[in-house]
C-alpha cells in the first residue's frame, strides 16, 4: 500500500522519505537488496539499511510499545554486509496479528543527499520477487 495509506502521520506524509507498506503473509523480513546494516532498533522490529547514497529503513509494525520484549528475532548485527533475500528479522505473525490488527512491514528511503531517484511500482498483491520500486543509489 502506498505511504498515504500507512496510519502513521510521520510516514504517510513521506517527512523521513517516500514509503511503502506491506500486510506480511509469512514470519520473516529479508533484505530488498545488497547494503551494510547501519542501525537496529532496541525493539529489534526496525533496521536501517545504507545502499550507496541512500539508507533504508525498515519497520516491522509501526507500534513497538505494544510489541513484548522477546517478539522478534534479529538475524543481523550493525556493521553486517547484507545481500539480496538474507533473512533480516522474524516474529510470531500470528501473535502480532492479535496484538496489532492493522500490523504491516514499513519500508521507507531516506536520501542522504537531495535526490529524487526513486520510482514506486504498482502491483495489489506482492510475493519476494515483486519489485516494489525502483531505486538509484548513486
């Protein structure tokens, strides 16, 4: 679903950076593409990812207080050289679903510098090989 979309005032009105939101229908988050784990939340449901000039940020649910301590499992370290598809982070769906009825996977670019080098894609249903958008990391 595009950014406008997310119930998150901050995303949906693209202040960090452009978004799209996806209603998971399995248990782990994987890398949309090669980078350098920068930063992992203390929730462990949120990472950021630096892609050439760009970062990454990926949010497992948008509501981490309501989230217990030991619901997600990071599969990553900071500093760590990531490649397409390796496995970032998995959670209970079923338990999150419960807890967060509206639940989805965030995943916003934020540009280091002032470009605009990035193009959304439309599809209604995505499985890991859809391309959501297009980036240029240079």
């Amino acid at each position: 679903m595009p950014s406008s979309m997310i119930r998150n005032t901050i995303i949906s009105s693209n202040v960090i950076g452009p978004s799209v939101a996806v209603k998971p229908t399995s248990d782990t988050v994987r890398a949309p593409c090669k980078g350098v784990i920068k930063t992992i939340s203390d929730k462990k449901n949120a990472l950021i990812i630096q892609v050439g000039k760009c970062q990454l940020i990926i949010n497992a649910g948008l509501n981490p207080k309501k989230y217990p301590e030991n619901l997600f499992d990071i599969k990553i370290r900071e500093g760590d050289n990531i490649t397409t598809g390796m496995p970032l982070l998995s959670f209970n769906l079923d338990m999150l679903n419960q807890i967060d009825p509206c639940f989805t996977c965030v995943l916003t670019v934020r540009q280091v510098k002032a470009l605009r080098s990035f193009s959304f894609t439309s599809n209604k249903k995505v499985f890991f090989d859809t391309v959501l958008f297009r980036l240029n990391t240079n």
